[in-house]
C-alpha cells in the first residue's frame, strides 16, 4: 500500500469509528423493536398507549400505560418549573454578577452535582425527604409526585444551567457596552439584552434539562411512590415510565407480554426523550448564535 | 421643571430598586444551588461515616447482607467501570479524531453530531434495556461483567468524544501546519503531534464520564448486576454485585430494611466518594492545566 492509499484507508476507518454513535443508536432501535414489538400481535397499540389500567401481573393482564404516561409527564413539568428558574437565574450570576472567586466555586458545585449518581439522590429522596413530607404535611406516604419532582429537579438543574451559561457567556461584549452607554442599568441590559440574545441557548438548555428529567429512571423509582393510577394531588404516588421498567424487568419471565409491553414502554420512552433531544438541536441550529448578527 | 426633576430621580430609584430586586433573587437562587449540594453531602458524611471501618471495605456481606462489608461490590464497580472505559475511550477519542482532524464541514459531520446529541439523551434505562436485548439476548453473553461494560461504554461514549473534541480543536493550527509542512504524513501528524498534545485534555474531560459509569444503575440492573454473590468474579462472564446496585437493592428490597440503614449510608458514602473522588481530581488537574497552558 502506498502512501496515498494508505491515508485515504486511515480515514475512511475513522469516519466508520465516528460513525459508530450512529449504529449504536441503529441497534438500540433494533433491540427495542425486536423485543417489544411482538406485545402488537396481541395487544392493539391504542389500547397499550391509551389505556388506563396498568395490570400486567393479572389474569387476564391489562397493558394501558397511560398512567405510566401521565405520571412522567406530570414530575417532568414539575421538575421543569422549578429547574428552570432555579437553574436560569444561577447562570446568569455566574456570567453577569458573580465574582471571579465565587464563579470557580459556583461553577465546581454545579459540576459536583452533576456528578452525584442519581441513586444517591434516589437515597436521599427516600430516607430523608420522605419522611420528613409524610411528617410535615401529615401524608400516608413522602414517596409522592412533589418529592420526586424536587429530586428530579436537582438532577436537572446542573444541565440547564451549565448549558445556559455557555449561550450568556457567548453574547458578544459589543451588545452589553451599547447597552450600558444608552444608559441601562445592568438589571436592564441583563433582561432586555443579553437573555433575549443567549435566548436560543437557553431554550436548549431547557429541553436537554427536560430530557433528563424524563429519562430519569433510579430517582422516580425510588421516589415516586409507584401508584400506577392516574394521580389526583401533588401528594400521590405515581409510576412513571422508567421506575415501571426499571422495576418489573427483574422478576418477568423472558418474553412473556409483560416482558413485551416493558420493551414497548421502553420504545414510548425512547421515542419521547429523542423528540425532545432533536427539537433542542433543531432550535440551536436554526437560531444559532452568530456574534453580532443574532439581533 | 422642577416636578419633571422629581419624577426622574424617582424613576431612577424605581430602576435601582428593580435591579436590587432581581440581583437578590439571583444571588438566592445560587445560594439555594449550594446549599442543595451542602444538605445532601452533609447527611450523607454525617450518617455514613459512622458505618465505614477497615472491615467495611475488605469484607463480603455476612447473614444475608444485613452485617458484614460490601468487598465485592467494590471490585464489581471497579471492573464494570474499567470495562465501559476500555470500550468508551478507544472509540471516543476514533470519533472525535474524525470529526476535528478529517471531516469537512457538510451533511455527514451534521448528522454524526445530531447522532452523538440523540445518543448522549437516550435514557440510562433504555440503555439498560438495549444491553439485555442486544448483548445479553441477542449476542448471548449473559448477564456478566462483558454486557455490562459494554453497555456503560456506549453510555459514556457522547461525553467522550466531546471532551475529545474539546481538547483536540485546543491544539494550535500551527503544529499540525508545521508538520505538514515537513512533509510528515496526515496520519503521523495526527499520530505524533495532535494526539499527545491532546492527550491530557482529553483525560481529564473523559474523567467525568468515566465516574458517570461507576454511578449509574438502571444501564446494569439487567446487564451485568448481581443480587449477591458469594465468590468474587473469575472471568468477564460471570455477575457482579456493584454499589449503586447494592444500595438500591438494600434500600427497597432488603431482608432489614430499616436495620441495614447504616450499611445503606455506608454504602452510599463509598459510592459518593469514589464518584466525586474522580470527578474532583478531573476538576482540579483542569484548572491547573488552564493556568499552566503553553499556548
């Protein structure tokens, strides 16, 4: 092999390591369906989507995960509401306010956080916030929609924060300078120049903390209570998706329906967490920050 | 004249005090952050230290895991962890070379990026349902050490090959432009240039990767996970018990499970400072490696 030819075959074996995120994801689609899709012949997907009776260990079983639904969507849109301002505002003083020391600091705990395993904060959702809800507020259960949003909530706040401080940081100084020389006081230019102009940034930052929430599997198993009925208060237990999985996989016979219908469950979750991912790029592409011509 | 007078000084009071407003939320917001992080280390240092001896971390669990050490746990983390390095970090370092040093800017390099994001947000779970699928179903390794680190290999493998990334785009143009220039091929440029320049970057970005696979449990519950094991692992098929799993399991499903508390937060503990350990020597070298930079 000559030169030439030698580096042309070096490259193309490269493009086929970096191809490999892509077959990856080719074969966990291939799992998935291979092992959930046989749930169909027997059970009909509206039934298994809509339905609202989560009896798989029955006779007959009964796969609706509809409540599995509910019960994600409803601590993700909690997580969210409190993640989001939480998470937002934090990374606004550590672009625009803070002190160079407090930033170091600020910036390594976020990190930290990020880095705290989600079983441990499963852990201490379950032995510490639990009890001490069921006490306060006099509960039958701690294990319930709120503490698992707040738990979840945490596990979020480190990536909308980080990535939103990315979008802050990249505002061009220009922007902020014109800013103050019109007069604006840097609450002013902070609201009204450089979060309208990282707002693309920020928007991502918000859907990839959403993801997370979502696809969070030891919190909401540990936290959430496990009710697999559709909830009533931010004081019930829910079951969503994840924890469902997570939980029944172990003690299901191999390829049994129920075995199919976790699978399926796993397809729905799949499918959701990658909408979520794909519009976050969708929106950073499509109003990318470029210097000065964003405004 | 005089009232207009008046009116501005008020409007100008009314716009500071917005600011003193909106800058003590800020700070409040990133207090909160903090003390977050704070309450959660300190009940876990405050109950689990009491639980940590010599014996704690040398020994197997005795009398159905209520007494006894968690040796074996420890050694299954490790291993699973050195296993979804040793698959992560070849092919993560392959990817991002690809992508920094060969690829054009076009459609292929875009969608191998939109397939590192949607790879990087796929659940921990549906991870874990792919690995039983795929490799302990469909390639029938079992459940074992094998599956399991294959699985969190390709868990880690999106943070990977954007700290790689990262740390090969920081390697000025003017090296590789100098070897060039000499005659010396792509590839030894790449080779004998890029990479070692790279290399410390690119180890202590994938650090935190690498201690996001020694915490995770849904991507091992039914890949690689052992209930308890008597003997310790004698090859890459065999289970492995692992801390994240050890404490999920005791916390919910133990023979005591309010008696085995302390060895819960022992647990705990070991995994936190085993994360947090990696990911604090990754922090630290960083900043010393940023203030030192040689270009």
């Amino acid at each position: 092999m000559n030169r030439k030819n030698k580096e042309v075959f070096i490259k193309y074996l490269f493009l086929l390591f970096a191809l490999v995120s892509i077959i990856v994801l080719g074969l966990i689609v291939f799992s998935l369906f291979r092992e959930g899709m046989p749930l169909f012949a027997t059970v009909p997907f509206r039934d298994f989507l809509f339905g609202l009776e989560w009896y798989p260990t029955y006779d007959p079983p009964s796969f609706g995960i509809f409540p599995l639904i509910v019960g994600s969507l409803i601590v993700t849109a909690i997580a969210t509401l409190i993640s989001v301002p939480l998470g937002v505002l934090a990374a606004v003083y550590i672009s625009e306010i803070a002190p160079q020391r407090v930033k170091g600091i600020l910036k390594s705990v976020i990190e930290l956080l990020a880095g705290l395993p989600s079983v441990v904060l499963g852990f201490f959702g379950m032995v510490i916030v639990a009890p001490w809800l069921q006490e306060t507020f006099d509960l039958p259960t701690g294990l319930n929609i709120i503490n698992a949003s707040v738990i979840l909530a945490i596990m979020a706040i480190p990536t909308i924060s980080s990535i939103s401080e990315d979008a802050l940081y990249a505002v061009p100084r220009e922007f902020k300078e014109a800013s103050y020389a019109l007069g604006a006081t840097k609450f002013e230019t902070i609201a009204k120049v450089i979060v309208p102009a990282a707002l693309s940034g920020i928007s991502t930052a918000i859907m990839l903390g959403m993801a997370r929430a979502i696809g969070e599997t030891m919190v909401v198993l540990m936290v959430a209570g496990g009710a697999a009925a559709i909830p009533e208060s931010l004081f019930d237990s829910v079951r969503p998706m994840p924890a469902s999985i997570a939980a029944e996989m172990g003690e299901t016979p191999y390829r049994s329906a129920h075995y199919q219908a976790l699978f399926a469950t796993g397809i729905v979750l799949f499918v959701l967490t990658l909408a979520f991912n794909l519009i976050a790029d969708y929106v950073s592409h499509k109003f990318k920050q470029t210097g000065s011509a964003t405004l | 004249m005089n009232t207009n007078g008046m009116a501005g000084a008020r409007l100008m009071r009314w716009r500071y005090l917005k600011q003193t407003i909106f800058f003590t939320l800020v700070r409040a917001s990133a207090l909160l952050i903090v003390l977050a992080l704070g309450g959660i280390l300190f009940h876990i240092f405050y109950h689990g230290l009491s639980a940590i001896n010599w014996e704690f971390i040398t020994r197997p669990p005795t009398h159905s895991m209520t007494k006894g050490g968690i040796l074996p746990a420890i050694l299954g983390t490790i291993y699973l962890t050195v296993g979804a390095v040793a698959v992560g970090l070849p092919l993560g370092i392959a990817s991002a070379i690809y992508l920094t040093e060969y690829a054009k800017q076009g459609r292929v390099i875009r969608l191998i990026k939109v397939g590192i994001n949607c790879l990087a947000g796929v659940p921990s779970v549906v991870f874990g349902l792919f690995g039983l699928g795929f490799f302990v179903i469909f390639l029938g390794f079992g459940s074992s050490i094998l599956s399991g680190s294959l699985t969190l290999g390709f868990l880690i493998l999106p943070t990977i090959i954007g700290a790689a990334e990262e740390a090969l785009k920081s390697v000025p143009q003017t090296f590789r432009e100098a070897s060039l220039s000499l005659g010396v091929s792509k590839w030894q440029t790449i080779y004998r240039i890029v990479l070692p320049n790279a290399l410390p970057g690119i180890l202590t970005g994938s650090i935190l990767g690498i201690g996001r696979a020694a915490g995770e449990t849904a991507p091992i519950m039914f890949t690689a996970a052992a209930y308890f094991t008597a003997k310790l692992p004698g090859s890459v098929f065999d289970e492995v018990m692992a801390l994240p799993y050890h404490i999920y399991v005791l916390a919910t499903a133990g023979t005591n499970i309010e008696a085995t508390r302390p060895i819960q937060f022992g647990t705990v503990l070991v995994l936190v400072a085993v994360v947090l350990g990696i990911d604090l020597v990754a922090i630290v070298i960083r900043g010393y490696m940023r203030r030192n930079k040689r270009w």
